[in-house]
C-alpha cells in the first residue's frame, strides 16, 4: 500500500507540475536549451558592447552577418541547397562564397571603400551611426529567434529600420518592397500557368539531364550575386560607409566562413521554408525559381538606390508559384488549393509579424522617427 500512495503522489506532482509548465513547452525548452543559453549570452554581450562605440560596430557586425545569412539563406541557396542535397557542403560553400568575396570586392574598389553597391547611399541611410543603443546591437539577436522559429522575416526591415534617421526612409523601403512583392507574385502566377502545363508535368518521373547542373549552378550563382548587391547593406549598416582595407577584410573573411557554417549545416531550420514547397528539390524546377527571381532582384536594382526586402520579393514569388501549379497542375505537380492558401497566409503572417517588430524597434531607438510615424498615423 505504501508503494501504490507514494506512486500516486509522484503522479499527482507530475500533474501538478504539467499544469503549471505544459508538456510541449517544458519539451521546446529541453530541445532549445543550448540556444537559449546562447540568446542569453547574446543580450549580455550587447548590453556590455553598447556604450563603447568601436566595440559595439563590431559586435553588431558580427550578430547582422551571420543572423541575416541565416535568415535570407531561403531566398537565394535554398533551392540550391534543396536540389544538390547530394553533393558535399564544402563544394557548394566554396562556390558561393566565392560569388561573395568577387561581388563585394567589385563594390568596394568601384565605389569607394562601400560593399553596398550604394544601398546605404540612399537619404536616411547615409550616414553611419556615430554611438549605438542597446536596441540597434541587440537587433539581429531578434533576428536569430524569429529565424529558429523558421519565420522569414525581413532583414531588411528588422535591421535597416533601426538605423533609420528619418521616417521618409522606412516608408520608401516599405513601398519598394510591397511594389515587390506584388510584382514577384504576379510573375510567379504568370509564368507558372504557363511552365506547369508546358514544362514542370514533364519533368514528373524523368530524371534531369547533365546539362541541367551548370545551368543551375550559373543560375543560382547569378542570383546570389544579385541578391548581395541588394542586401550586404543589412549587414554594412554598422560599419563605416567607407571601409578601409582591414576592415574590408574583416566583413569579407566573417560573411565568408559563416556562409560555410551555413552551409555545413544544410540551411538549418529555416531551410524548410523551401522545402515545404512543391518540387523545389528538382534541380530543373529550382533553376527556374532562381532564373525569375534573379530577374526580378536586377529589375528592381536598377530603380532606385532606395533598400528593399528581398524576402518579401521571394515569398511573393513562391506564393504566385505555388498558386499557379495548383490551378494548372492540380494533384499531378501542386498542391490542393486549400493548402496553398494556408502555406501563402502563413508565410505572409511571418513577415507581417517582422514588419511589426521592425517598426516597434524604429521608433523605440529614435525619437524623431517615433514623431513622424506617430505623426503619420494621425497619433
């Protein structure tokens, strides 16, 4: 009797405690502790970074290079990580790291010392800070959760907006990048009406041919050079708007070997962003993302030197690819309608929710932003 009372009383605290910490969340904390730890150490060395200026441009260096790689790595090397899920991580590392270290030495030799190919020319984004807050370090730390929480949100919108001197310039980023977004997703619908009855049915069942992997490969390397030119501001932003030669070769050699974490690990979970999606590890179907997307980053680079979220360009690609292969291609190459729509929305949701953040940041950092945009909402 005195077994079965005192089994019974450590299934009553065992529920007691359930109640008060649930199951699933006791069980992310387990999983998660390691990235917890780290989170927390993050936020130490932030604060402890802050009131030192030149520490503090570095330290939030570091955080941007390697939480915006990890964040946008869905846009650009997902579906090639997708499709050569066969070949080894340090080839595909050395290949794309290699199309950095070419895109941004070009920038920095033709324009004066700049790795942004002149984003953070732009009104607003001109001038480097000259002290930091806590908020402006601590930003790409934000970054790195939402990212393990495989939301794809904007770097664009959660770093740049914090820098932002005027209010002008997060809305001219925010218009550029819905512009975008509309423009890919109405692209991705055209085209894949087109592709799913002409081309993506036939490639069900067939295996690529040779000749598909340096196109691919071309393809994927174009626009991973494209998208550095619209996004190294994201991570440039803290650093000066002129690098001299040593600390052009501390940004190249950081982004460099944290793409090769990046790739070692495969993407890591925000990878499945893309691999949700219909028929991206087929190498043919990835080289036609990569070939629209890239088209739409150069089209867009030519505008304006105003920044722009890339991320939102891509999700609006996938959503219009995912919605045309579902009213062409129907169960044969697409998904059901219902869930399209579900995967589109919540896609969608995620960069709303780091819009929000985004802009929660801006005008918690900067008074003079907080008063305009307040002042634009008649608040």
């Amino acid at each position: 009797m005195a077994n079965n009372n005192s089994g019974n009383g450590n299934r009553n605290g065992s529920s007691f405690a359930e109640t008060l910490i649930p199951t699933s969340f006791y069980n992310v904390i387990q999983q998660e502790r390691i990235f917890i730890g780290l989170i927390g150490l993050f936020f130490f060395v932030a604060a402890v970074a802050t009131p030192y200026r030149e520490v503090a441009m570095w330290v939030g260096f570091i955080f941007a290079g390697y939480s915006a790689i990890a964040n946008d790595s869905i846009q650009t090397i997902g579906t090639f990580l997708a499709s050569n899920h066969d070949k080894k991580w340090w080839i595909l590392w050395l290949f794309i790291g290699g199309v950095f270290l070419l895109v941004v030495t070009l920038s920095w030799v033709q324009f004066d010392g700049d790795v942004s190919w002149q984003r953070l020319s732009s009104k607003g984004f001109d001038k480097a800070p000259t002290d930091f807050s806590f908020l402006q370090v601590a930003a790409p730390i934000f970054l790195l959760i939402l990212t393990r929480m495989r939301m794809p949100v904007s770097t664009t919108f959660l770093i740049l907006s914090c820098f932002a001197t005027d209010a002008a310039a997060i809305t001219s980023v925010l218009g550029k990048s819905l512009s975008g977004y509309g423009l890919a997703f109405a692209s991705g619908l055209l085209v894949w009406l087109v592709v799913t009855k002409t081309v993506e049915k036939k490639f069900l069942g067939t295996k690529a041919s040779k000749i598909w992997l340096p196109i691919q490969w071309l393809t994927s390397g174009t626009l991973w050079g494209v998208w550095v030119m619209q996004d190294a501001a994201n991570i440039a932003v803290y650093l000066p708007r002129s690098l001299a030669l040593g600390e052009f070769i501390g940004f190249a050699a950081f982004i460099f070997f944290g793409l090769g974490i990046l790739f070692y690990l495969r993407g890591d979970k925000i990878q499945r962003i893309v691999t949700e999606k219909s028929r991206v590890t087929d190498i043919r179907s990835a080289t036609i993302i990569d070939f629209i997307y890239a088209l739409l980053l150069a089209y867009k680079l030519t505008i304006s030197t105003v920044p722009m979220s890339t991320t939102w360009v891509f999700l609006g690609l996938l959503a219009g690819r995912e919605l045309g292969l579902s009213i062409m291609g129907a169960m044969d190459v697409g998904k059901p309608m219902p869930k399209v729509l579900k995967i589109v929305f919540k896609d969608l949701s995620y960069a709303l929710f780091g819009l929000l953040v985004s802009i929660l940041l801006a005008i918690s950092i900067n008074e003079d932003v907080r008063t305009e945009l307040l002042g634009m909402i008649g608040i």
